[in-house]
C-alpha cells in the first residue's frame, strides 16, 4: 500500500479539525498526545477532589461563577 503524504497550510487544518464531531476531535488529540488517558485520569481526579474539598467546607462548587472558583483554588494554593 502507498503512502500518501498531504499539504496543507496550518490554519487549514486546524479549520478542518473544528469542523468535527467532538468523538472524531478527541481522536485526533489522541493520536497527537501521547498520554492523553492519563491525562484525562488526573484532570477527573482533580474534579473530585475540589468538590470534596468545597463539600467540606458547605460550598457548592458547581454553582460558584468562573471567577469564584478561581479567587478559591487561588486561596487554597496560598494556605497550603
């Protein structure tokens, strides 16, 4: 079997690749980084463990705005 090698300009690409389904685009990230499940894995991780923290001290975290979450992963960064 050939190999067939195509070119395209960068932004062409990358227009090609937005146009996918979400299934096909988490293919191609796959296939382009390398330890994307563990990856996954540790942000799933990561998930869980601000919401038990946030659990604990009676805190929703789902309902708290973008930048609420930040100012307390920030304040939790600083008191560790």
């Amino acid at each position: 079997m050939a190999t067939v090698t195509l070119e395209a300009p960068e932004s062409q690409l990358v227009q090609w690749v937005q146009q996918l389904p979400p299934s096909a685009k988490q293919s191609v990230l796959r296939a382009l980084i390398s330890g994307l499940d563990d990856l996954e894995s540790l942000i799933d991780y990561g998930n869980e463990r601000i919401r038990e923290i946030c659990a604990q001290r009676g805190i929703d975290w789902d309902k708290l705005s973008e930048d609420e979450r930040q100012r307390l992963v920030d304040d939790l960064l600083h008191k560790a």
